[in-house]
C-alpha cells in the first residue's frame, strides 16, 4: 500500500499512524459522500485483556495487541463534526481519537472571494469549477502525536493518499482539545459526567 509521505523530519507515532491509515482504508471501500465519523483509539493490550470477547470478534489476539491502537467507531453525530467536538471528552481509558470528515478545498486564489454568508460560501464553494473532493482521517493521542490521511475524489487511489502528522491543524487542535485532562483546569468540575464514552 503506498502512501505519499508528509515532511522527513516529522516525527510519528507508528500506533497511531497504522490506526488512522486502517481507518482511511475501512472508510475508502464505501466510496464517497459519507457523513462524518468519530473513533476512540483504545490500546489494543487493554482491549484483548478486558474484553476478550470482543477482541476475539474483531479478530485482535496478544501478538497483534503489542504497542497497538484499535479504532473504536462511536455512535453517528447529531451535529457537524467540529461542533461536536466542542463538547466532547474521553474516559481515561481511551488513548487517543480519530475523525473522518470530506470537505470541498478550493485553490487559494479562489478561497479569497469566498463570501462570509455561510450558506452562500458553501453554495459558492460546491458550484466552483475548481473546486476538489477531499476526505480527511486525522487522529490524535494524550501523549501529544498525531497523523493525517488525505485522499482526494480526483486521485481516488491507495498510493495517491497524502500523509503527514500536521496536514489539518485546525481539525487537529479540535481533537486535542478533547483529550484533555479536565481535573487540569480549575474552572472544570472533575466529578461532572464526560461528555462521550467510547462505544465497544
């Protein structure tokens, strides 16, 4: 499987990489036009040590369970992804997360006549000629890595996905954000419920 790689001098979590590359490949054999996708990242080790079951159903044993994160698809979102982001935390358990969104990239001379009316600017955005079909996999982890999968409709193949640890940092500092420790920040109660839990 051959993937065009980010800069050499980044540096990378190879759990996290081979979770978010295996996503991109689930996410890619549907096709297009799919909505949003949000995923916990759940180190493998802990997944086959307390839900055997489980881990036998997805296939994991003990060797394949060494360093590894298994994705952990969470129920459908009731809003767009990054406002739903906005108000979601994660159980301690849960390592790190991944989201899958497609969103239309227009070139830079074009974004700069994008209109400030939302509605309009999508309009705007859909009906220009120039305009690219991109789906996005970015995932990120407590310890502070992260890693991107870009694959575009007009370069629908497997060698033609473009990877790298910091290709979306918008999207990327959103899904930091939600593994933030709350008992860190004083203006948040660290007994009040999560927002989210990983869904097994």
């Amino acid at each position: 499987m051959g993937h065009e790689p980010g800069p050499i001098d980044e540096i990378v979590d190879p759990a996290l990489a081979s979770a978010v590359l295996e996503i991109e490949q689930h996410i890619a054999i549907g096709g297009w036009d799919q909505p949003a996708r949000l995923y916990a990242l759940v180190p493998t080790a802990e997944l086959v040590d307390k839900e055997p079951l489980l881990a036998h159903a997805m296939g994991l044993d003990e060797a394949a369970a060494a360093g590894s994160l298994t994705p952990v698809e969470q129920d459908p979102l009731d809003a767009d992804l990054e406002r739903s982001l906005e108000s979601i935390s994660w159980p301690s358990g849960v390592a790190g997360c991944a989201a899958v969104v497609e969103r239309l990239v227009l070139p830079p001379n074009a974004e700069s006549t994008v209109l400030e009316d939302p509605d309009r600017a999508t309009t705007y955005a859909r009906e220009h000629p120039d305009r690219q079909d991109v789906r996005i996999v970015a995932g990120a982890t407590r310890a502070g890595a992260t890693y991107c999968a870009l694959r575009l409709r007009a370069a629908d193949a497997d060698q033609s996905v473009l990877t790298g640890a910091e290709l979306v940092p918008g999207l990327l500092a959103l899904l930091r954000e939600t593994l933030e420790d709350p008992a860190a920040d004083p203006a948040v109660d660290p007994d009040a419920p999560e927002e989210a839990t990983f869904r097994e």
